[in-house]
C-alpha cells in the first residue's frame, strides 16, 4: 500500500469524498482500482476494520492487515501498564517502576494494578488481610499434587492446579458480577504461592508446610517452600525484602504473550482459573518465563571469566546468543535489570556470592562497550541477574518460571478486569490468509491408490 496525495490521485471513491478527512488521518491510495480512502488516526493507530472499505469490487472480502506475532498491532487499550523500550521506562498506573520498587510492597503494587490507583492506608490493609485469609486451598487439591509424579515440573503442576480451583468455585463462571470477580482475583492472588509451595515440596518428597496468616504475603510463601520442620522458622528478611522487590519487578508488562494468553482466553467469558492456566503456560514456554534459566546455563557453561572472549567472539558469529541481553522492545537498559543488578549484591551477602556472579558481570562489561551489541541496542534484560538471585536463594531452575508467575498474577487480572469493563471488548478471533487448495471433490478410500 502506498499513500499519495490527492492531487495525484486519478479517481475518488465517492464514500471517502462524503466523509469529511478528519485533522489526524491518513490518505491511502489502492493502486487496483485508482481510489483514495481517507483514514482516521486515533492514538497513534488506524482501525484495521476501516481497511475492509478497500475493496476491487463488491464482493471482495476487503483489505486486512498481516501480523503475525503482533509486532505492530495493538490490540486493547489500556491504562494498566506504560513502557517506552526506547528510553528504558516501565511505569504502573504512572508510577515510574524505580519508586515502587523502593517504596512499595508486591500486595500493594497489586492493588494499584488492578484497582488504577495507591490504596489508602485501611484498604491496603483491609486487602492484606483478605489475601491471607484464602491462602489455604483445598485438600482435594493437594491429593491432585499428591498424584503428580515425582519429577513432574513444577510450572505444569502449577498450570493444572490452577485450572482446576475452577471445579471449586462455580460462580467464578459469572465474569459479569464484579463482586465475585473480585474475589476471585483475591483467591487467585492468595492460592498461587500456596498451589506453588505444595508442586515445589513435591519435587522434593518433603511433606507440605501449611500457610500461616500471621506472615507477610512474600514471608509466608518462603516459609512454605523451605520450613522443614522448626517452629521457630522465620524467612531471612534480606531475602523477604529482594522476593518483595522481585515481585514488583515482575508484576505486570503490559501485552506480552501470556499476558495476550489471558486477555485472548478470557475474551471467550470462561472463568478467570482456566485463563490464568492459559496464561501460566505460556510464561512455561522457553522464549518467554525461561531465559533466565537459560542464562544460568550459558555462564555454568562459559565457566569462567578467561573464557569469555572465545565465547563472545562466537556470539558475534551469529553462532550463539548472549542469553539475558536484547529485548523485543526495550532497545535501552531495561529498567527492571538495573534494580536486580544492584539488589543482587545484598543478596549475595546473606546467601554467599553466586560463584557465576563474575562471569555475568564481566560479560555485561565487555557487551556494553562492545560495537556489536551497541549498533544493535542489545542491553541487559530483566533475566540477565534475576537467575543468579535465584539459584543463590537456593531455588532450582525449575522454580524460575513458576517464581514469575505468582507476581505476574495480579498483572494478568488487572488486564483481565480491565477487559470487561472495555466496550470495545470482544471474543478474540484473528483472521488468516488461506493457503490451501480451492474446493476438490471427496475421493472413496477405494478409489485413492497406494
Ligand atoms: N545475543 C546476540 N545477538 C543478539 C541478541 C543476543 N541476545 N539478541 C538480538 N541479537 C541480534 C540478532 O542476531 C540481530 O542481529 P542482525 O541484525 O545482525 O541479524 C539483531 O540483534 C536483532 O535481533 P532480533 O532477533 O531481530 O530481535 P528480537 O526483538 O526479535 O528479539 C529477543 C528479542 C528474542 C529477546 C532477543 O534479543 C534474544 O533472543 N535475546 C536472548 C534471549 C533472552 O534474553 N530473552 C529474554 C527476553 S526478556 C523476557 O522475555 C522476560
């Protein structure tokens, strides 16, 4: 599609002549039949729907727009979550993601996701006590995990337990009643450490520690996965402080893929548990909630720091990536990676340094000034150092994805939440462009040779 301007244009389409061209529109020429469409341009984007006006004649279907992967579609509006990739910014609700992250806490931030805005100091606690009064989950959930066998993944036990508070809580079906919308989402915030906890003391063999209401939301969640058997159990409040931070970090990103997973499944009115098992399995995917385990493998394998020049100089071969840097949209340092890199090192100092620490920092290094990677904008990404911290809380790799789906949570019903209030909103139903063959007639088994 070219644009040109009226002056050059042969012939008009006599509906483009009566709608008068709006101050912000775009002039299209169809160079098929020599008409001009005039298109209207809201916030930056043109209404695909006004493309299928462009048509050779009357039965055509109408133009479409191609996209897969949606690099250049938006396809919500949405007031949730702000990013601009070019200048490193991510904000919540306005709130530049630096501040929440040093003066807020993951229950809170939740809140201003899905509610829009701060909480004042009684709703805030008012949702604290709300969430930790349904973390416990049902027994028959925990015979569920109990059948997993014992190598299942946690993130698929986490995907199918989920799925299945469905069976629990009937009137989650009724997606029209905010009030049980809301708590649903209250159960869906307080039951994601529990269901997880539970997979991960599966994995274990180790039997289930039990929530207790008495602790924080993040305090809780850690008491679950490591109290073995002490009474007296109290998370490392370094630790509590960088899961809190973690949480935030991680909380909402505005129309990633399973945040698309949610909004696509949940258009179709199903109940908000199977579509947050939509979601979590898309963030199981390696291109998605994986990349920080693939960074722990890729320094575990570089091994160490007088390897790296081979390393990179194979990276910049196209042979390998470097794992942790370039991001579809941040083309300046993401935001969220700054704050773990300098939370990592009050870490280390409870856990003991992770040993990969050195390798990750001198690569950065080299990567920054190196011309390759800044020609192409490729800068440290949330996943570089979020591993690290990890592995040196003593999680396995296989906790990582499930670790960013507890936060995520609350990201994916604020967009959820906001959804149904959208007039716009409808069932989420792409089109294609057809590549099969055109009609053929049915052939008997008999008659289709070998
Ligand atoms: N290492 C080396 N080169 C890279 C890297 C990298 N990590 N990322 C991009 N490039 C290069 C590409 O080879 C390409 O070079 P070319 O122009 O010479 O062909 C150029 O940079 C552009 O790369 P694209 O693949 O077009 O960028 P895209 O936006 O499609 O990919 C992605 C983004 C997938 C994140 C990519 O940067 C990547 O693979 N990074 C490593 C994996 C990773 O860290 N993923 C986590 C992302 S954060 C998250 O999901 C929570």
């Amino acid at each position: 599609m070219s644009l040109v301007t009226k002056e050059n244009t042969p012939m008009s389409d006599s509906r483009t002549k009566e709608a008068p061209p709006t101050q912000d529109h775009v002039t299209v020429t169809d160079h098929r039949t020599g008409r001009e469409y005039d298109l209207p341009i809201t916030d930056g984007t043109i209404n695909a729907l006004e493309l299928r006006q462009i048509k050779v004649n009357e039965d055509d279907f109408g133009l479409m727009t191609y996209d897969p992967g949606f690099s250049n579609t938006a396809s919500c509006r949405s007031s949730v979550t702000f990013i601009d990739g070019e200048k490193g910014i991510l904000r919540y609700r306005g709130y530049p993601i630096e501040q929440l992250a040093e003066q807020s806490n993951y229950l809170e931030t939740a809140w201003l996701l899905i509610f829009g805005r701060l909480p004042t100091a009684t709703e805030l606690q008012e949702w604290e006590a709300e969430i930790s009064r349904h973390t416990l989950i049902h027994e028959n959930v925990r015979h569920f995990i109990n059948a997993f066998r014992y190598d299942a993944h946690p993130m698929v036990m986490l995907i199918s337990t989920v799925a299945s508070l469905s069976t629990f809580y009937k009137e989650a079906s009724d997606i029209s009643n905010p009030e049980i919308r809301r708590l649903q989402m209250i159960r869906l915030i307080a039951k994601m450490p529990t269901l997880a906890a539970f997979a991960y003391r599966h994995s274990l063999g180790h039997r289930y520690t039990y929530p207790n209401n008495q602790l924080s939301y993040i305090g809780n969640f850690l008491t679950m996965l490591f109290n073995l058997n002490d009474r007296d159990f109290r998370p490392d409040p370094v630790l509590e402080q960088a899961l809190n931070l973690l949480f935030i970090l991680h909380a909402d990103h505005e129309q990633n893929c399973s945040t698309n997973a949610m909004r696509s499944v949940g258009s179709s009115r199903v109940d908000p548990y199977c579509s947050i098992a939509a979601a979590t399995a898309a963030l199981y995917g390696p291109l998605h909630g994986g990349a920080n385990e693939a960074v722990l493998r890729m320094l575990a394998e570089i091994g160490s720091v007088d390897k790296i020049p081979a390393f990179m100089k194979s990276v910049k071969a196209g042979e390998r990536r470097l794992m942790g840097f370039g991001h579809r949209v941040y083309k300046n340092y993401d935001p969220r990676a700054k704050i773990i890199k300098e939370m990592a090192h009050q870490v280390f100092r409870v856990t003991g340094k992770n040993e990969l620490l050195d390798i990750a920092l001198e690569l950065e290094k080299i990567a920054l000034q190196d011309e390759y990677f800044v020609d192409r904008k490729l800068y440290p990404n949330v996943d570089f150092y979020s591993g690290l911290i990890y592995q040196a809380m003593g999680f396995p790799t296989t906790m990582f994805p499930v670790l960013f789906a507890i936060p995520r949570t609350c990201g994916w019903l604020a967009q959820w939440e906001e959804m149904q209030g959208d007039p716009a909103n409808r069932i989420s139903r792409p089109r294609q462009i057809y590549t099969g063959s055109d009609e053929v007639d049915y052939v008997p088994l008999e008659q289709r040779g070998s």
